[in-house]
C-alpha cells in the first residue's frame, strides 16, 4: 500500500505548524500524531470533531480511512516500524465500528495496578521502538479510561558515510566547546540547492539513506527563524519554492553556509561538493496539550462533558496528551523515534595547474533545520531544529603520559 498524496499534504502540513509553533532545539514527528488525532475524530463529535477535523486538514468523515491508508503505507517502508496500541479500562466498552477501523492486534487492558500498567505501557514503547523510547509518555495518576498510543522509529545507513572530525566553526555558542563535525566529498552536486523562499534563502543537503529514507538538512539566513526554515523545507518538498540545483549556483556566496568557486588541478577532475555538518543526538518531550489550538484539542479537553460518543457511550475527554521523541544524526546514518500518547479521561611553488573544476563547499555549521523523510512518496516522519551538537569526544590515550 502506498500513501496517498493527500494524507502526504495532510501530515507535512501538520508538520510545518508545528514547526512554526517550536522553539529551540528540538525534534517532533507529526507523522506520529496525526493517525490519533483522526482515530480520536472519527469518534468525536460537537466542536470537538469539528476541530479535530480542522487540525487534520481533512473532513472528519474521510480521516479514519486516510489514518488507516497512511500506517499502511508506511508499514511498507523499508526501516520504518510503526505501530497503534489501546487499553481500556475492563468496565469501558469501546463502540464495534470504532474499534473495528483500529489496526489489528492494538487492544490491551488498563488493570487499575498502576505499577503493572506502567510497566506494560513502557515495555511496548520499548518493544515498539527498539529500544529508542524506553518510556511511554502517559500519566497514570489521573487513572485514564482509555490510553490511544502510536509508535514510529526508523533507521538508516547513509549510501555514501562522513567522516568524523573537530567541527571548525565561528559561531561562538558551538565554537566554546569543540563539537563533533562530519565532512564527506562527493561528485553529486545535486545533493545541493538553494532555495528562494518569500521569508529568506534557504539552502537544502539531501542525506541519501540505503532504504530510502533520507534526511535534509535546512540551513537558512541567520535572522530566519526556526519554524521559517522549517517551512521552507516543507514547501521544497511540495515544489512551492524554485530551487537551484549544485550544478547551476553561481559563483561566490549564493546562499546560507554555500561557497562556489572555479579551482585549479594538475589534472582533470570532475565537479566536487564538500559537506560539512555536525553530528546530533536530540531528545525532546512534548506536552500537545500546550499547544491544543495546533492539534484541534481545545474542546476535546474540555472534562464538563464526553465529546467521543463514536468510541464509546460512556463520557470520555483528553486528560492528557503527550510526545516523547529522539533523533541521532552520525558519521553512518540516521534514526529517530517517537512515541505519543492521548490518555483520555472519565471526561589545502605548487606545480602548474592547467585544468579548471568547480568546487562547492556547503558548512552546516551554526543550528540548522533538518527534516527525515520518506524519498518516494515525501512524507515527512521527523522534523527538528539543532543548537546543541554532540561535543568532539575525547579518546582514552589522549590523556596517555
């Protein structure tokens, strides 16, 4: 099953809201959220499915099926796992024709054993993930009726791996303590743009994966911020912003972190594109109830009355609502992991050089934006913003007498 290029602009969509509501350093996967959010509509009512359904980008009536549509999509992806799970309450009955639309295999039970339903809810995350998310990131001190949860992690290895070395940058916060930098030298100029954008030039580095699943990084100008570059990234994909490929930029400085210039060789040499970037490990949790307006929550929450009566007939409103992600961008690949949870509550005199190459050079080296992707179809599973890098480690024989 492949995913359609409705719930693609739906998700990404989605994913750029949240963007331009993020601060700081950060990673979130609207691709985790966005399947709950339409199970939680299709059983709502009143304002609560109206917003529900305004947040989704897609009438209340069509987004179960397109939830459905997209896990199964991207249960086909090579180094992707996903994964839906409910536990009820034993006295809660859920409506047949809402739970009939769930993925298989998803039900479980709430025992009222707080210690025992703890650890059944992190061990799923954990077996789930792969071990990336080792908690579930719901409160049971409300004791929820229902918990709807969602799982997402995946993995690649790059086509063509960097190099590790001390990242030479002059932005002074990266520059006090020596980061982790990665460097790699290719012939593929396209990996390469700069786009125009209406908020500022934005330059993009495809990160190729073996399973298609890639990563772009996004740097834009320095006054840009976060959730501007973000965007961006999310319009190069749906082709709103032109874009000038590695082998068309001019000469000079055409963009953010981006220098092009003629060289001279003893021989011929093919065009060559330097990268170089800074190695990550980013962790975040998200309270979605901050941000209830972007998620179409805000009625939902309301605990005055049940706004899912198409789950099921007793009384039911979000108690809690919450994200725990990772990301970890290395010398040989990529992964990240998300897994989110609604509880819902009772409401270099040289020889001659006679040939001429062009040489790009592309620093990634002050925060930079990156998005994680499915190539194919362009669905965006995890976003973030970097400010912190990993610092340069040091060795055991370094510090030899």
């Amino acid at each position: 099953m492949r995913v359609g290029k409705a719930a693609v602009r739906a998700v990404n969509g989605l994913t750029a809201r949240w963007a331009a509501a993020s601060q700081g350093g950060t990673v979130f996967s609207a691709a985790g959220v966005w399947p709950l959010l339409a199970f939680l509509a299709d059983g709502a009512d009143g304002g609560a499915r109206g917003e529900l359904a305004d947040a989704l980008g897609l009438p209340a009536d069509e987004v179960a099926g397109m939830a459905r549509e997209l896990l199964g999509g991207m249960a086909g992806m090579r180094g992707l796992d996903t994964a839906v799970g409910v536990w009820t309450r034993r006295t809660l009955e859920l409506r047949e024709a809402w739970a009939a639309g769930l993925p298989a295999g998803t039900r479980g039970v709430l025992t009222g054993d707080a210690a025992a339903d703890r650890a059944a809810l992190d061990a799923w995350a954990v077996d789930r993930t792969g071990g990336l998310i080792d908690r579930m990131p719901v409160s049971l001190d409300k004791d929820p009726e229902l918990v709807l949860a969602g799982a997402l992690a995946m993995r690649t290895r790059w086509l063509a791996p960097f190099q590790e070395l001390p990242l030479d940058t002059a932005y002074e916060p990266w520059a006090a303590v020596e980061r982790l930098g990665l460097f790699r030298s290719g012939v593929q100029l396209d990996r390469i743009g700069l786009a125009d954008t209406p908020e500022g030039f934005v330059t993009e580095l495809k990160v190729l994966g073996g399973n298609a699943l890639d990563v772009h990084l996004l740097l834009g100008e320095e006054r840009m911020a976060p959730g501007q570059v973000l965007a961006a990234g999310i319009g190069i994909l749906d082709g709103l912003h032109r874009v000038v490929p590695g082998g068309r930029l001019p000469y000079g400085e055409p963009g953010p972190g981006l220098s092009v210039a003629k060289v001279r060789s003893e021989t011929p040499q093919p065009p060559r594109l330097d990268v170089t970037t800074a190695a990550y490990d980013l962790t975040a949790s998200h309270d979605l109830l901050e941000l209830h307006r972007l998620f179409g929550l805000t009625t939902a929450m309301d605990t005055r009355r049940g706004h899912f009566p198409g789950i099921s007939a007793f009384p039911l409103a979000v108690g809690s609502a919450r994200q725990a992600t990772m990301a970890k961008f290395g010398a040989l690949g990529f992964e990240a992991a998300a897994v989110t949870a609604f509880g819902l509550a009772a409401t270099g005199l040289p020889p001659e050089r006679r040939y001429v190459t062009t040489r790009i050079d592309a620093a990634f080296d002050r925060p930079f934006g990156f998005l994680a992707l499915h190539r194919h179809s362009r669905l965006v599973l995890a976003a973030g913003w970097v400010t912190d890098p990993l610092p340069f480690p040091e060795y055991p024989w370094e510090h030899d007498e």
